[in-house]
C-alpha cells in the first residue's frame, strides 16, 4: 500500500568515547551503515533529515559533502532530546506524502565529557541590581528558585508521582532498582557505552547528584550515532525478497507538544504529552500496550523510566511502582523496557537517541538482537521526551 | 533599613510578602512570567492574582551537584499554594530526606540575597516548613 512507510535499513555506531571523529564523522558512519544495511545508495535518497542539537544546525549539507551531494532538500531539525524521533518522522512524512520514495534520517551528537547540562542561568551577579527577562530577575535564579538542572527537574517528575501516588517503600531504593535493570540489559548490548552490570549497592553508593538520582541513574553523555533509510510500501514491493524480509513496517510514527496545564511552566510535564502520543500511536497502529513485546522508553533519569510506564500505558494508571516490580519489564518479563540498557547505560548523544531506539526495536524485530534477541518479537515501541516539550512515538512491526 | 528589590518581579515585599500571578480573566490560568498571550485559551488581559503564601509540598530534589557558584545541597521543589503550583527552593530545613517529605505543609519565607554597590539589599524567597 503506497500510504505504508518501511524501515528499510537501519544502524548505529557504538555509543561511547570517539575522541577521533568529529560529528561528520559519526554521522557518515551511521547514514553509510544504515544504506548498506537497506541495499540503496545515496543517489536515491529523495530528501535528507539531519538532527544534531549542540552542533550548530547545518550537519546535513556537511554530511552531504562527505557522503554524496545529490541536491536534494534537506532539513535541519532540533527538538531538544526528540531530535532524532523528529528527523526519522521528517523523513517518513516526506515519504508518506509522496514527495519522495525514499528518505533518509540522521542523528548525531559530540557529547562525551560534557558534564551537566542546562542550569546555566546563574551568570555572575551583576553590580547593580537590575530586573530584567521575564520574571524581571536581579540575579540569576538557578538554585535561588528551583533547579534548572536535568537530574534535579526529572528527580521532582519522579517524586511528584510517588506523591500522587503514595509508595510505602524506600524511594531512592526503587528508582535505583530501575537503574539496576537497565545497567544489567546493556551487558548484553556490545553498542552501549556501558557494558558493566552494577549492583543495587554500587548505585545507590554513587555520587548524588539530585536525590534521588546517582551519577548511574543519569543519562550517560557520550558521543554516538544513528541513521535510518525509509521507503514507501509500493516501492519495496519492487526490491528483493531480502530486503522485504529485513523491513519493519513503521505502523505509527506521531511528533506531540504539552497541552497547557495548570503546573506546566512551573515543572516541565512530560506526562500528558506522552499519554497523548501513546494514544494516537496505539490508535493509528492498531495494537494495544499489551500488544508490545518490547519498548524503548526516554529513561533520561531512573525517575522519569517510572512515570512513562504510566504515560505508555503498559501498567494500570497509577500501577507503576507495581508493575515494575512484579518484573515485569526486565528482559525475562511480560513487556521487557530498554532491553538495549536504555539512556543509562547504552548513553543518550542527544539527537542520535530518538532513532537508536528505533534501531534497537528493528534489530530485534528482524530477529537479529543476538545474545540480547526477545524471541519471537513481532511488535515494539520507541519513545523519546525533549524537555520543553516534544515527544516521538513510533510503532514498529515485523514483516508479515 | 536598606532599600530592598525583590529577586524576581512577581515577589512582593513589604509587611505581607507575597507572590503574585497574571491571571488570565477569560480561563483564569495563572503565569508569573511576563505574558504575551494566555498558554491555556489565547486570552490577552490578565489581571493580578494574589497567591497564597500557605501551601504542600508536591515534589522535591535534593541538588547536591550543581553549576559552580551554586552553594549545595539545597532543596528544590514544587509547592501547591492553594491550587496554583509554584517553583521553590524549600528553605529552613536540613537538605535530606529524613527531613524533607512529600506533602509536608510549607509557608512563604524571604530572606536578603546581597547587597549591590548601592547598598540595595536584593530579598529572595523560599518555603519552609509550617
């Protein structure tokens, strides 16, 4: 059907310290693995989608210049930490619109040593007292009122669940168990910038950085990328029974913002603008949470893997401590999450994450997981949150 | 006494200190940022909220690591005034859990942040325990 759109090839380098490759370089490694890995070259690519959030928003005609100039659009996108959800979706809008049969989505990011992000809004204070921006401040506000920090805005979004609903246990316990699961799946992922399994002791002993959040319990910053080839569904019926074999039907790929709320401005929501992706996805692909034999969800922070068992919809609203501790989503569970480690410990180079996770769902979906497969996978989701907000879904399934 | 200015422009001094809001008077959604529009209903006149300085505390952080110049640890968090959510640092109480709980009542609290080379003495705001 011309109105399908497929994953046709798909890659990633491994995510760590590449201290010799600038961010062309990454990225070329990932657009040319992902076009060996379709069979297609660049010459038929009909439109090129380039995320890279810190690098300054022309990484697509500086790919091109490496890996083939072939005049067709490209767009730059940034969208926070969706950057790379957005890019792939760019490029399968494109396609499902009919201006191209073929697109292609890039993500990459330079991030290894990069320390914490955002808070940067205490400057020196000035000699005078002056009000200025839009809460008419003297000083700079970071830490004066609130956190601006990424450990301490997504601590409170995992706190504010458990005071919605009220866990009688230990919280910094149960977020560290989370982290606990993932830094145990990604001894498993040989791409992951982490690969040592860490006990519940060696991670709760870490340094704090924001109760409850540990260095471990926060996204690894590395460098990485990833690069996506998609096509339309009456253009792969003309290839090979190969490449039809190793496709993955894209079933929903939705792009959502925060609806207002009342406490949005105050602290960021990032649950209702993924329960609404969640819905749309799961409508338009026809299938349910209970559907999904894997996900791959924006654990940016231990805290935050909590609260999108909610938004997802794969517990009982309000269900979440006791979904994840029935089991259920390590990799031996009923819905396995982050099986590939997750941003803990696989890493989050920000704009390569929203189509790495994608990776991950196709690379077990085509059965080619290796020592990490979820045998029998036929359906998996992938979600990213940008802070701001912005959230990608995507719904993948196996070739019939 | 030295001549003060509020740390922000929605903190009111005085006897009475306060925080106050722009209230939108067609969906009554509440900002304490200088608007444009409402967020909520599009609306463009906004009348002032006075808000409560009596509240629970929905979620907290304890930052231990934060950008150099910021003292640590110090307690961040989200206290609801009657309704209307407010970013706060929860001040006046030991920086741990043990100390620190989810739903514990809170009350507007200032305090002098510095004084400039004039001698304006800037005041700050937190919650503390009630």
């Amino acid at each position: 059907m011309s109105d399908e759109v497929w994953i046709l090839g798909i890659t990633m380098t491994k995510f760590g310290k590449h201290p010799d490759k600038d961010s062309v370089d990454l990225a070329a490694e990932a657009a040319l693995g992902a076009l060996a890995d379709a069979g297609v070259g660049i010459d038929r690519m009909g439109i090129l989608a380039a995320g890279n959030l810190l690098g300054g928003g022309h990484l697509g005609q500086s790919l091109q210049k490496q890996i083939g100039q072939t005049g067709i659009p490209v767009y730059n996108v940034a969208n926070a930490c969706a950057t790379g959800a957005t890019a792939l979706r760019t490029a399968i809008m494109a396609v499902k619109a009919g201006e191209a049969d073929y697109g292609l989505a890039v993500g990459v990011e330079k991030l290894a040593g990069a320390g914490l992000l955002a808070g940067g809004s205490r400057k020196d204070d000035g000699s005078t007292w002056t009000p200025s921006g839009r809460y008419g401040a003297v000083a700079a506000v970071d830490g004066r009122i609130g956190t601006e920090i990424m450990p301490g805005v997504f601590a409170q979004v995992g706190m504010e669940y458990l005071s919605a609903h009220p866990y009688s246990g230990n919280d910094f316990e149960l977020f560290a168990r989370i982290s606990e699961k993932n830094h145990a799946h990604s001894t498993l992922n040989p791409l992951a910038a982490y690969t040592k399994r860490m006990t519940l002791e060696e991670i709760m002993n870490d340094v704090m950085i924001a109760y409850p959040n540990t260095r471990p319990m926060c996204s690894a910053n590395c460098d990485g990328a990833a690069a996506a080839v998609v096509v339309s569904g009456s253009v792969l019926k003309t290839l090979s029974q190969e490449q039809q074999r190793r496709a993955v039907k894209v079933s929903a790929s939705v792009l959502t913002t925060d609806p207002w709320q009342e406490a949005c401005q105050i602290l960021p929501d990032v649950n209702t603008l993924t329960r609404n992706a969640a819905a749309q996805a799961y409508e338009a692909a026809g299938v349910g949470p209970a559907d999904l034999d894997l996900v791959e969800l924006h654990d940016c922070f231990a805290t935050a893997e909590l609260v999108h068992y909610d938004n997802l919809m794969l517990c009982e609203p309000g269900g979440a401590v006791d979904f994840f501790e029935s089991g259920a989503t390590w990799r031996d569970g009923s819905t396995p999450v982050n099986v590939s480690g997750g941003l803990q410990s696989k890493g989050h180079p920000i704009a390569a994450t929203g189509i790495a996770n994608v990776w991950e769902v196709c690379h077990h979906l085509r059965g080619e997981a290796g020592d990490r497969q979820i045998e029998g996978a036929k359906v998996g989701l992938a979600h990213v949150i940008g802070l701001g907000s912005a959230c990608g879904v995507h719904i993948l399934e196996k070739a019939a | 006494m030295p001549a003060q200015i509020p740390l922000v422009d929605y903190l009111v001094l005085g006897d009475r200190p306060h925080l106050v809001a722009h209230e939108c008077s067609a969906c009554g959604a509440r900002y304490f940022d200088r608007r444009n529009a409402c967020a909520s209903c599009g609306g463009t006149t906004f009348g002032t909220a006075e808000i409560a300085t009596e509240g629970t505390l929905r979620t907290f952080t304890i930052v231990t690591f934060a950008a150099p110049g910021i003292p640590t640890p110090y307690v961040a968090g989200v206290v609801d005034c009657a309704g209307t959510s407010v970013r706060a640092n929860i001040v006046n109480v030991e920086p741990t859990p043990e100390a620190v709980t989810l739903g514990m009542p809170v009350r507007l609290a200032t305090f002098p942040i510095g004084a400039d080379s004039e001698g304006t003495e800037a005041v700050g705001f937190g919650f503390e325990p009630a």
